[in-house]
C-alpha cells in the first residue's frame, strides 16, 4: 500500500530537519560532556555536522522498509546537497 505521504518534498524536508536537529542535539550533548569532564574536551563542528549527516541514516532505513520510494528519493537528495555544503565548507581544511 502506498502511502499519501510518498513524496519528494517529505524526503526532502525530513533530510533537512533530521540532520539540522541532530547537529544541535549533538553539539548540546558535546557541551554538556565538556562541563561533566575533569579536563576539556573540544569536539570539531565539522564532526558534530558529519555524524548529524549520518543520523539521515535512520530515516532511509525507515522510508525502505515501508516502501516509501518517492520519500527515500528525497531523502537521499537532501544528504547529498547537505554532503556537498559539508564538504565546501570544510574540503579545503581536510584537503589541504
């Protein structure tokens, strides 16, 4: 049975607010390490941003199993363009 919610524009903004809450939650979850330890620890943004890619993972998963084709598309656009401004911004400092 396919789904009235089948489409580009879903997959499109779950990527997008997947990953923006994810970097946030995160990057909350990394202070709040750095405050509990006895000596400082420094998470670099452009691993917080990458695991946040990363957490896109789970919707895909998600939008497969219940054969949700169209939403998987725009899924995995929207990793694709947020996997491309990850790497203009920070390309350079891991290319040299």
């Amino acid at each position: 049975m396919v789904s009235k919610y089948d489409h580009i524009l879903t997959g499109l903004l779950t990527a997008f607010i997947v990953s923006t809450l994810g970097y946030f939650l995160l990057k909350e979850v990394a202070g709040w390490i750095t405050e509990s330890a006895s000596r400082p620890i420094f998470f670099q943004e452009r691993t917080l941003a990458l695991i946040a890619l990363c957490l896109n993972l789970i919707p895909m998963n998600i939008f497969r199993r219940a054969y949700r084709n169209k939403s998987l598309r725009g899924l995995v656009l929207g990793t694709m363009v947020l996997a491309g401004v990850w790497f203009f911004k920070f390309g350079k400092e891991l290319l040299g």
